[in-house]
C-alpha cells in the first residue's frame, strides 16, 4: 500500500521458530534474544543506541570505493 512515499507492507505471521538457547522455562527470552530494532533512523537493542540508519555503511562503502 503506497503511503507518501514509501510502500507500506502488511502480512499474517503463520509460524515462529526459535532456537532452544533463547528459551528460559519454555518462554522466549528477550534479554537471550536481544532484538535489534529501527525506530526513527536509529537502530536499538534492548537498551541503548546501537546504530544509525542511513549512516554505517559510508565508511564501509568509501573504503571499498563502491
């Protein structure tokens, strides 16, 4: 679905898979996961900063002269 100018995607999750390490007492463990994820044009773990979107890769990328 457009949305300004970006393309918005909408989905059903049908199934979930995680490996056993990441379970404490059967239940998921977020902390043993420990997620990243984007909100604004920064990237977070839980927690803290981790990145920022639109800007780790120019270095990477001028030291390869891409």
């Amino acid at each position: 679905m457009p949305i300004f100018d970006f393309e918005m995607f909408f989905g059903e999750i049908i199934a979930v898979y995680v490996n056993e390490p990441c379970l404490t007492d059967g239940t998921l463990d977020p902390k043993k996961v420990n997620p990243i994820i984007m909100m604004g044009s920064a990237y977070y773990d839980l927690g803290q900063v981790v990145g920022n979107a639109f800007k780790e890769g120019i270095a990477y990328k001028q030291a390869q002269d891409i």
